[in-house]
C-alpha cells in the first residue's frame, strides 16, 4: 500500500478525476482526451505482462489548467500517491524542483534518438526532468467536401478562412442546415485559448510571442491587435457563441457531427474524425493554420506531453522503467498508428506504416518541427500567471467586454507588474 502525506484518491476525487488509491505498485497519471486514456491504459497492460508489476492508471482533467493545479496540490504535499506524472511541454521547469533527474536511473543515450529541441526542452539546470512521450503542433481541419462543393481553396490567411467560412455557412443553412458554423476552435479561458491566440497573433509579421526570449513583453502591438480584432469578429459569425466555453472535445464535437466546415485542433483529433463512427470519414483533410495576411507565415504553436517521476515516489527505478517502456519505439509506433500522436522519434516520420495511418506526419513534417513555442522557458515559475493572464484578456476581448486596443494595453500592464516582481 502506497502512503503519502495526502491521498491522492481524496485530491482526485475532490476535482472529480477518477481513481482510489489502491494496491498497484506505481501509480501514472495519464490525459483522457479522446481515446487517450485507452491508448494509455493498452501501454500499460504490456509493460505489466513484461515485469508483472501492476500499475494504477488515474486518469485527469482534460483542460491542461485544471491538470496544473491538480498536480500542483499533488507535489506541493510531498505526496508518492503518484509516481508517474504526463507533464505538459509548458511545465517542466515550473515543476523541476518535484521531479528526479531520469539521467540517473535511464541507460546512457536513452535520449539519443529523440528530437533534440524536445529533450532540450526537458532538461533543467542539466537535469533531466521528463521523457518526451508526444509532440503536439496545431492544425487546421477542413471538410474537403464542402470546399469543392462551393469551388473554394484551403484558405492560406485567417482573412481568407473568414471569407470561406462566411460563404460555405450561409449557403448550408440557406440549405436548411440551421446548427451549421464555419470555425469552430479551443476559446474557454484556459491554456488552450492561449496557444490558440498565440497562433492568430504569431502569425501576423511582427506579432510576436507575448514575451520574447529576452523577456521582453511585446504582446502590445498593432499586429496583435489586428489579430484579436479579427477573431473577435468571428464570434457569432462564423462562431457559435459556445466557442467561448469550449476545449478541444467540444470542438471536436462539434466539427465531427459535421456541423462546421473549418476547425483549429491537435493531431489527435485525425483519428477520431477518420474512425467508423464518424459522421464526416474521408471528407476531412488536414493543412497548416492560416498565416496573418498574405506577408504573415503559419504559426502552429508547439505543444506535447512528457512523462516525469516524482521525486516523492517510493519506487523511482521501476517508474522510470515503465517512463522508457511506455516512450520506446514501439509504443510510440503503436500510438502514433492508432491514435494519431505525433512521436518524438524523428525516425517514427519516415515509417510506412506510420505514414499511411496518418499522411499528414508527412506532409506537415516543417510544422511539428518549426512549431512556435509558448514563452514558458523565459518566464519559468511566471508563466502560468502569464498564461492566465493572457488568456483571460483574450476571453474578454472575445467576449465583446473589452476592445483589442485596451485589453491588450491592460494586459501590458499587468504582464509589467507580473516581470517586476521577477523573472
Ligand atoms: C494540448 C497540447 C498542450 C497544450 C494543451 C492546451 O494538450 O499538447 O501542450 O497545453 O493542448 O489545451
């Protein structure tokens, strides 16, 4: 029996995830957006027939946000409920200081053949905190369908994906198709507004990453105002108001019981829009999100999860063997194959197997690997508090509570305030 100075079935439950603590001898936390908790659970089952030790699976919420602060009450206790945590590519050097360094416990060159940025990414003050599991990067879905229907291109501006949205909706509901949108995409105030209005703004020349690499908060800029302008416009227009309440499931949802024509997801969501109980199977296609004006470039922003050891595990040398096991080569084939996550093995790109289950690995290989990353390194403990802040602006600017001009002037001056206090 695990014991720990909080149980973690009480904080678990206390948010509504699910799980007692039980007799397993490790316990992983693992994502349960779409089939994630599935493809998880299957990785376990193998590494269990391997050792036959048994693992617990606890399963989380989806909204990365509300995965922090579980996980963050988690480690603030010191408590070994959880040995094996899934850490988003944002967190590593906020949570460092709960995580062992796997260099200690992996063979020598474990990271060798994983993509270097990534395990770069993962290595605090030469520790190295997690293994790369998979690398995420945002896309653009479109029903290919409906664009040869009204003779339009994949739109290459957010302009341009306007205007086709704006065409292709007033024609399907002229058809009758009242619940009929043109975009739908990630807008609750969370993470992933975050990275959704990173990618808008990103995109326009000069627009910026929030913070640069300097430190230096840039997100007041005419570009960015544009950018937040536009997709303000959306709501209610080519947006059904709900958007501003939705995660990537609800997008999903929305997009796979075909009643929008564009949506902004993770490549996760292949799989599930191509199954059998899709209403939309091979009416879907997948390209880069749109750039900012025809002088702007695409600017999917990077995103993935890792696999970490607590410091407060009771077993940090079996963890670490099921943190290998489950990010080995074939695992990582299996679930790139059946789920469609992006490896973390360069190699996994070129395999034929892989390519034909999701074509796009191939296709969009510049996008994963050129993926714009969130101001997390520079900004270290801060970025959630920046993140939050950035995120709810945009939520209120969305909203129609706020224009783009004074909410992102506030924003500056909190961000201001936020880099005083340090970092
Ligand atoms: C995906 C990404 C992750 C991001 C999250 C936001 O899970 O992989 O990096 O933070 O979406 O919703």
């Amino acid at each position: 029996m695990k014991s720990g100075l909080i149980p973690a079935g009480c904080l678990l439950a206390a948010i509504g995830a699910v799980s007692p603590v039980t007799a397993a001898d490790l316990t992983l936390s693992c994502g349960a957006v779409g089939a994630e908790l599935q493809l998880c659970q299957a990785g376990v089952k193998r590494w269990e027939a391997q050792t036959g030790h048994s693992v617990e699976v606890v399963s989380t919420p989806n909204s990365a946000t509300e995965r922090l602060s579980l996980y963050q009450q988690i480690l603030n206790a010191r408590s070994s409920d959880i040995d094996v945590f899934q850490i988003d590519v944002v967190w590593p050097g906020m949570l460092a200081p709960h995580l062992i360094d796997l260099n200690e416990h992996l063979p020598d060159g474990a990271t060798d053949d994983f993509f270097e940025a990534i395990v770069d990414n993962n290595t605090v003050d030469g520790r190295l905190v997690a293994m790369p599991w998979f690398t995420d990067a945002g896309v653009l879905y479109y029903r290919s369908d409906l664009l040869d229907k009204y003779d339009l291109e994949v739109p290459t501006t957010w302009e341009g994906l306007t205007e086709a949205a704006q065409t292709v909706q007033a024609g399907e509901r002229e058809a009758g198709r009242s619940d009929f949108w043109g975009y739908v995409f990630q807008g609750r105030a969370y993470e992933g507004l975050t990275v959704n209005a990173l990618e808008w703004i990103a995109s326009y020349p000069d627009g910026g990453t929030i913070v640069d690499d300097d430190g230096d908060i840039t997100v007041n800029n005419a570009q960015a105002v544009e950018a937040l302008s536009l997709a303000a416009g959306w709501i209610d227009n080519i947006s059904p108001r709900g958007v501003l309440n939705y995660t990537e499931e609800e997008a999903r949802g929305v997009f796979q019981s075909g009643n929008a024509l564009f949506m902004r997801n993770w490549p996760y969501a292949w799989d599930l829009v191509q199954s059998e109980q899709s209403g939309i199977r091979d009416r879907v296609e997948v390209a880069p999100l749109p750039a900012g004006g025809e002088d702007g470039q695409s600017a999917g922003v990077l995103g993935g999860w890792n696999l970490a050891v607590s410091r407060y595990s009771d077993h940090p040398d079996m963890a670490a063997d099921l943190v290998a096991f489950l990010t080995s080569f074939d695992e990582q084939k299996r679930r790139a194959i059946e789920g469609s996550y992006n490896p973390t093995l360069p190699a996994l790109y070129q395999d034929d197997e892989v390519l034909a289950a999701v074509p796009f690995f191939g296709t969009l290989y510049d996008t994963f690997t050129s993926a714009v990353p969130r101001p997390a390194a520079v900004t270290g403990d801060n970025y959630p508090r920046v993140s939050n802040a950035f995120f709810n602006t945009v939520h209120e600017v969305l909203s129609g509570n706020v224009s783009a001009e004074q909410g992102l002037e506030q924003l500056d001056r909190e961000l201001s305030r936020l880099k005083r206090r340090r970092w």
